[in-house]
C-alpha cells in the first residue's frame, strides 16, 4: 500500500501548471471548426447543388450566359443575327459609370 499513495504532492491533487488547459483548448477548437463547416454546408449547401447561371462579357463585347442545372452546362452565346416578331416591351437596361448594367422593369 506505500507504493499507492503519492506523498511527494501532498493532498493538493490540483494541477498548479497553466499550460495543462491548452491542449483540451485545441480540442474545443476543432470541435468548433468542425461545428462550423456543417453548419455553413447545412446552410449553403443546397446551392452547390442547384442550378446556377453565371453571364460574363469577352473582350469583342459579346454576351455569354453559362447555366448548371446538375450535371449538365449549358452555354449561350450573342449572336450577329437579326431576329423579328411581335412583342412587348419589359424594361431597359443601364450601363453605369464602374461598367455593371442594371434593369429596370416597366411599370
């Protein structure tokens, strides 16, 4: 029963040393990272997933409209040609000063 008992530290069994707490802050840490990412994926996840249009103007000017709806891309491309038919008028569309375009529907 000697061997048992620790004598050297007397009855204080409290950790007298700071640095001994910063490894459960590493663990509370990645627990917390770990949290966040399926918070941000429970958040904006479905986006990843669900279609997408994206439009982006190459250096002749033309328009190019880029969609995902899963696994299939689409892509349209401005064309030259002229097109004819009825129609109605829905808005008109503005380009500012910094080059960003903006519509304005009709009322």
């Amino acid at each position: 029963m000697k061997f048992m008992r620790n004598t050297e530290h007397g009855d204080d069994s409290f950790d007298d040393d700071p640095m001994s707490s910063v490894g459960n802050l590493f663990d509370i840490a990645l627990v917390f990272i770990v949290a966040l990412l399926f918070a941000l994926m429970a958040t904006f996840g479905k986006e990843f997933f669900e279609g997408k249009t994206a439009a982006k103007v190459d250096s002749s000017g033309k328009i190019e409209i880029i969609t995902r709806q899963g696994r299939e891309v689409k892509s349209l491309k401005q064309s030259d040609e002229k097109s004819e038919g009825r129609g109605v008028r829905l808005g008109t569309a503005y380009r500012l000063e910094d080059g960003t375009t903006i519509y304005v529907p009709e009322e």
